[in-house]
C-alpha cells in the first residue's frame, strides 16, 4: 500500500470516528445523498435501506459508538422505493440503545411506494362523445415489460375516480340476485356503457361492500344481467351475511360499475387501458396537466418489520416519518367479498342444519384472509411510531398482525386511506373458521399489551366501505385512548372478533376518552365503538361520540347507533361515555355480563373536553382533520308518541312492524282502546304508514313537537341527570272552545317566565323530564322520574312549599276534560305500561 492510499484509509476512518464518536451514532440520509457516501450530515446515505445496513453493522459489530443508540435522520424529500423496507431481528436495539429512523428537524421525509407519471397531453380526438382535449392522456409504466397495474389514481395528491357508471356520490339500485345462478340484474338505460374485460362491479351489502369482476353483461331491453369471475362468484352467492337485499322499503342494494373506458367521463375520473398501454384523466377545475403532480400506487407493502415467534424486532422506532402511496391488486385478481372489517372471504355457505360444537345456533360458516398494509409488523416487541404519517394508502395504514406485543403508535396521522387505518391482532388465520374462539399453546402468538394513543384517523376507508378506523380482532391488554376519528364509511372503533361468548385469548382491553364523530358515511349497521365476543376485565370510557353521517346508500337507515356491543360481547364496563342521545344496541345474541352506566349527554362535562388527542400531538394533527361538510348528518330522534285507538291489539304484530324503526326507549302503554308507543324516533310519518298498513282498522294519531318540554339538566341548578327513568303517560282533551285552547298552549309557552315556580317544583320532585304534547284537542303528558322511584311519593314535593303551583293546577283544571270513555269528573287518565318482554 502506498502512501497515498494510506492517507486516503486514514481520513475515512477518521471520519466514521468522528461520525460515530459520540454516545450516540448518527446516520444521515439525503434524496442528494449516494450510498457510496458515509453517511455523515455532510455526506449522507441516498437510501434508508443502506442506513439500516450500516446500522446492522454497527451492532453486529459491537461499536461503541452505540451505546445510547442509532440515529438514522432522514432529510427532507420523496424516497421512492423500490422494495419494502425490510426491519429484521438483527436490526433490533435494547432499551438503552434503540434504533430510531426518524427525520430531521423540520422536515417531512415520505417513504414512498408510488411512481410518477409525467408528459400528459390532450388527446386530438372525441372520446366518450366529449369534446377532443377534454381527456388527457399519457403512457402506461411499465416495468419488466409489462404494464403496471393500479387500483388508485391521485392527482396533486388528491385521490381521482376510477371510471364508473354513475355521476358524482349517485349510486344504482340493482333489480335482483339470483343466488343459483350466480347472476345479478341491473337496470340498464344508458346504452353508452360497454362491456369491456376488467369492468368491475361495486355493490354495497349492509355493513360491508364487495367488489366483483364482471365475466359478461347481457342487455335485455332497459336490463342487463351481469355475470362474475370466479372465486368471488361463488362465494358472493354462497355467502349469507353480509349479502345484497331486496327492500321495497328502502331500496335494493346500491351499486356502479367501474373500471371501463366507455364510462369515463366526468372531471376527476382515470382508466387505464393496459392493451394501448395509455391512461387517461379529465382534470378537474383548476387542475393543469401540464404541471400536475399525478402518482400510482406500485408497491403493495412499504415497510415490513417482521421477526420470529423466538427471535422478534424489538427496541426499533419510526419518528416523524410520512408513508405514502401504497397499491393493492388482490381485487383486480380474485376479487373482494369481505366478511367485516376489510377481513375478505376466502369460502363461506350457509348451514344446511345449523350448529357447531361452539355455537349451537350458528347457521353459517366463513374463512377469511387478510389484506395487505403499507406498514406491516410480525413478531415484535417494543417499537415505537411517532409523529409519523400515513397517507394516500389503498389499503391498510399500519399493521400489528401477529406475536406483538409493548408497541406503541401515537401522535400519528392516518388520513385518505382505503381500508382500515390501524390494523391490531389476528382476526382468525385463513386456516381458521371466522366464529372460533381464538386459543393459542404459546401466549406470544397474542397481540398484546399495545398502546394506540393521540393518533388522528381521518378520511379511511374510502375505498373499502366496510372498513374503520381502528380494528382490532384477537388481542389483549390493548389500550386504545385519546385518539380522534373523523370522516369514517363505516364504524369508527371496532374491538374484538368471533361472534362468540366462549372463551377466547381476549381479555383487559381498554376504549378510553377517544373523540369519534362524523362517522357512518355510506354504510349502517354502525356504531362510534362495536365489540364482539367475551373479553373479561375490558372498559369502554369517557369516550365522546357524535355526529352520524346520513347514508344515502344503506339498508336500514335507522340502524346507527354510538355504543354497539354485538354478538358475543360479554366482560365489558361501559360507562361515562358522551353520547348525544342513549342510542346504544346491547343485541340480543350477546349474553349478560356487561355493565352499562351513564353513557349519555349529562357526564361530567370534562369528558367531553378532555377526549381526544392530547398535546404536543394536537396543535399539529387537529389541523388535519377531514369533515365532509356537504355530506347531510343523521337527524337526531326527538321523543314522540304514536296513538293508536281500536280494539283488540294484536301486540307481538305491533311490536314487530315497529322494530325495524329502531325507536330509543320504545316503550308501549294502554288505557282502554287506547294503545301509545312512546320513545324518540326520527321519521314518525313514516312509522305511523307502516302501522297503517298493517292495522287499517285502526286510528293512527301522531304527537310531536311537545308545546312544553321541561328538562332538568335545562331548568335545575347542581342537578345530576339520572341515567334511567321511569315514564308515567297521562292523556286528557282540552275543552271543546279554540280560544280556550289557545289560551292554553300560551300559558304553557311563557310559563317558563312567568310562573317559574312551576319549574321550580319539579325541580324538587326530582323530575328529570316533563313533556305536554298536543294532537287537535287531545293532550299526552309524559312524566319522567328516576327509575325505582314513584310518582305518588315524588308529585307532593312539587309544592312544598311552594304554593303558586297549586294556583297553576288550579288555573289548569279550566282548560282540561276526560277524553272519549271517561267518566264524569275524570280528566287525566293514566295509561298502563304494557309488558313487552
């Protein structure tokens, strides 16, 4: 060697010493780095996988350098990826000395999996009968000589539309499903739509969506019929739930086709034509082509942290690093007919005669898969994301699958994603039928002891309808607090898997002070938080939930709901919840065993408050947060009562023709051939046809809009609101004289002003509710006192004293007469409450 090559060794181990000297070794990385270079600020990596490397190095060799950690600092800038970014045992830290890729001060590092395509041109002719320049175009990639395959299109970072049969949110309605023969009929006016191989049909199925390749379409006059590519086919028409429905009520099952040429043709819309190796896309407003930034999706996986049942990743950190554009073709090849919550059928049928040994009642069986995620984590423990982002990401965002277990993920953004945004525990392995209770032989197999915290969830599942913000399946010791949910297709937070109350691996797991709100925005069957299955020792708690989307799209509009504990559900404490209303489903296939308590509007106001993210994470992620403003919310239910005069009520056909109206607090109360239906509903009209329909004997009166409406939390100092009452209903007529009438409802409007020691004496009584309602001259009076207590012992304390009330009722008495089979002297009449179990 001589001795210009020896100076030349010299300085490059003086600079890795002076790289490394301090206690903690730094390896910077930079879009203008080359990974010839060393790695230091001022010669930095080009690549993180290489950083990674030199990283494993390090500890391979034992380099004092490491001894308080490894710093990978990625400058600003776009890293596009070839392959995922693969994280090994041997990259593993300790907890004195972990790995932490993380960015540089200031700066947002994207780790992408898209490709940019560039040279968009007006094409020269009329495509779709849209006038030539309308569309542009541009070459398909290609990579290895063949064209690549995409699902998403974004332009400017905003996500385009797939070239589809409907305009804007409009959705169809199909005609029929024929289970036998595999086929579905559509309506088909618009003779324009072709078929093309690759067309796609997209069809929404109460709580979840499929989507199913098109084989051929056969147009019969303004129908066609559409058959599908196997597998999905079968398992489309094998599978019972979720399925597509038939509603005269509602309307059939809403659908579009998608992914065919001739169907492009509004602003915002892509396809990709893989024979001419061309794609094409009419901008919207104000979008140039000419300057556009226009990225696919390529790779399927963007980073995979992934140990052994033995030797797992551990002590490896993300910080403030952004994941974007991650692709999934699974649809494009077998199709996609999820069971729930992204989870997709790989076979499924109904029982010929149900029951199994775990379920004696279960009807029908179903294996499922899982889809992919940009951030994948197998077999790890210890690991750290925080401040990172993931965006732009056609499935999944993050993902612990299996065997991990003291991971922490907060301080994060999930935003514009099409599946779930966090991913936690096995939901049954493909292997394994989907109502099993999971047990293992080695505990280390259970995603375990995992803290989601502070993490803002927004714009998911936007693609996959059916798919949520958090899910979690088998899992235990999970904490999942003070995260926001916002912008949600289906439910915000699901926790638990199986359809079971057999024992299983789940226990001790938490829901705690999380704000979910404007969630359910094309699918119902939903709740801000759903459970399955028996989980002993878990809390759901000081959550604040709120804001319902309205779905246009759905099965059975009345079915949404905050608190939902489904099939199963069984060892939960729910309570101090902030709800709007008590509208909660504790179904009834769940066995008892969970406690509920004061989940409703009158908590502790600081729940409400303190939910959701925390700082220093909320200054940054609340700005990020995705409402749909022109999307219409749910009408809240308003209490209401239904009148229904005749005789012989046939109750069990009552009951049953009102259930699917899913009325909060329904309740039903009797006096003579007065029957009345009490509770808060939103749509009574269309209540009060449906009855008509099935009793036309009957006299059908609606009571809405209470002329005086006292609420305790409204009217009493220092009350605490009880979280269960009792309702007395009373029914009388006012005098047969309209301005007596008037005069009536007068009173009852000023009273609150001018005889506040009504009010006041209610207050007293403990009241927590008192509504007059009035329907032509007939009066129904709802009292609400708390539940266990009496209105014979409560009413005297309405006048303790306080005399005025006396006057009131006297002054009242005027106004007031016995409706039709009263006796003389009788005035309000107080109605039986009937039995409905």
């Amino acid at each position: 060697m001589n001795l210009k090559q020896q100076r030349k060794l010299f300085l490059v181990f003086l600079l890795i010493g002076m790289l490394f000297s301090a206690n903690a070794a730094e390896i910077w990385v930079s879009v203008q780095g080359n990974d010839t270079n060393i790695g230091t600020k001022s010669s930095p990596l080009a690549t993180v996988q290489i950083a990674v490397r030199k990283a494993r190095e390090l500890r391979r060799l034992k380099d004092a350098s490491i001894k308080d950690g490894i710093h990978i600092v990625v400058m600003n800038g776009t890293y596009y990826l070839n392959e995922p970014l693969f994280i090994r045992p041997e990259d593993s830290g300790t907890a004195e000395s972990p790995t932490t890729i993380e960015a540089d001060a200031n700066a947002k590092p994207i780790l992408s999996g898209g490709f940019e395509i560039k040279n968009w041109k007006k094409s020269t002719v009329s495509i779709n009968g849209l006038k030539a320049g309308t569309v542009w175009e541009a070459d398909a990639p290609a990579k290895a000589g063949e064209i690549i395959n995409y699902r998403q299109l974004w332009v400017n970072e905003k996500k385009a539309v797939r070239a589809k049969s409907t305009t804007g949110n409009k959705m169809d309605r199909i005609l029929s499903w024929d289970a036998a023969t595999e086929n579905c009929w559509i309506p088909f006016k618009d003779k324009s739509v072709k078929f093309e191989p690759g067309m796609e049909m997209f069809i929404v199925q109460w709580w979840a969506i499929a989507n199913l390749r098109i084989k051929n379409i056969e147009v019969k006059k303004d129908s066609a019929r559409l058959s599908f590519e196997q597998p999905e086919s079968r398992i489309q028409s094998e599978h019972p739930w979720p399925a597509p429905w038939i509603s005269k009520n509602n309307g059939n099952s809403a659908f579009y086709l998608n992914n065919g040429f001739s169907m492009l043709n509004e602003a915002g819309e892509w396809y990709l034509d893989r024979k001419k190796a061309k794609v094409y896309y009419i901008p919207r407003a104000g979008e140039n082509m000419s300057s556009a930034k226009v990225t696919i999706p390529v790779l399927e996986n963007l980073v995979e942290v992934k140990g052994t049942l033995d030797s797992p990743v551990h002590h490896f950190n993300f910080k403030g690093i952004s994941f974007q554009y991650s692709n999934w073709l699974r649809p494009s090849q077998q199709g996609h007919v999820p069971l729930q919550a992204g989870m997709y059928l790989l076979d499924a049928y109904k029982l010929k005669t149900p029951g199994t040994p775990n379920q004696a009642n279960l009807e029908n069986q179903g294996w499922v898969g899982r889809p992919r995620a940009a951030v994948e984590v197998n077999y790890a423990n210890n690991t750290l994301f925080e401040s990172c982002s993931f965006e732009h990401l056609s499935s999944t965002g993050l993902d612990f699958h299996r065997g991990t277990n003291h991971n922490i993920v907060k301080g994060n953004l999930f935003k514009d994603i099409g599946g779930n945004g966090i991913n936690l525990g096995v939901f049954s392995d493909e292997a394994f039928e989907a109502h099993l209770p999971l047990q293992v032989k080695d505990e280390r197999e259970i995603c375990s002891d995992e803290l989601i915290a502070d993490n803002l969830i927004t714009n998911v599942a936007n693609e996959d309808w059916g798919c949520l913000g958090i899910a979690a399946g088998f899992i235990k010791n999970l904490t999942i607090e003070h995260n926001e949910i916002s912008d949600v297709a289906y439910s915000g937070i699901s926790m638990g898997w199986g359809w079971t109350s057999t024992e299983n691996v789940m226990r001790n797991n938490k829901i705690l002070a999380n704000k979910i709100h404007h969630y359910a925005k094309h699918l119902h069957d939903v709740a801000g938080i759903y459970t399955l299955s028996s989980q002993p020792d878990s809390r759901i708690e000081e959550n604040y939930i709120d804001k319902v989307y309205n779905s246009p799209f759905t099965h059975d509009p009345f079915l949404w709901l905050y608190l939902y504990t489904d099939e199963g559900t069984q060892g939960f404490t729910i309570k101090n919840n902030w709800i709007p209303i008590q509208k909660t489903l504790k179904n009834h296939n769940g066995p008892s065993g969970n406690v509920w308590q004061d989940n409703y509007p009158f908590v502790n106001p600081e729940i409400k408050k303190n939910a959701g993210i925390r700082e220093p994470y909320s200054n940054v992620l609340t700005k990020e947060v995705v409402i749909d403003e022109a999307w219409g919310l749910q009408e809240m239910p308003k209490s209401v009562v239904i009148e229904l005069i005749g005789k012989d009520f046939d109750m069990e056909k009552i009951k049953s023709t009102i259930k699917g109206f899913r009325i909060v607090g329904e309740e039903l109360y009797q006096w003579e051939n007065h029957l009345v239906i009490y509770g808060l509903m939103n749509q009574p009209e269309r209540t009060k046809r449906k009855l008509a329909l099935a009793f036309p004997a009957l006299e059908i009166k609606i009571y809405e809009k209470p002329i005086y409406d006292f609420q305790n939390f409204e009217r009493c100092k220092d009350v605490k609101v009880t979280s269960e009452w009792e309702n007395i209903i009373l029914t009388a007529n006012l005098v047969d004289d309209a301005k007596m009438q008037k005069e009536y409802v007068d009173y009852h409007t000023t009273q609150f002003e001018k005889w506040p020691e009504i009010a006041k004496g209610f207050c007293n009584a403990d009241f927590q509710q008192l509504q007059v309602f009035k329907n032509g001259r007939q009066l129904m009076l709802v009292i609400s006192i708390p539940k266990g207590e009496s209105l014979d012992k409560l009413n005297p304390k309405t006048t303790e004293n306080n005399p005025r009330v006396d006057d009131w009722n006297a002054l009242m008495k005027k106004y007031q007469t016995g409706i039709e089979r009263t006796k003389p002297g009788e005035t309000w009449m107080f109605l039986k409450k009937v039995n409905t179990k």
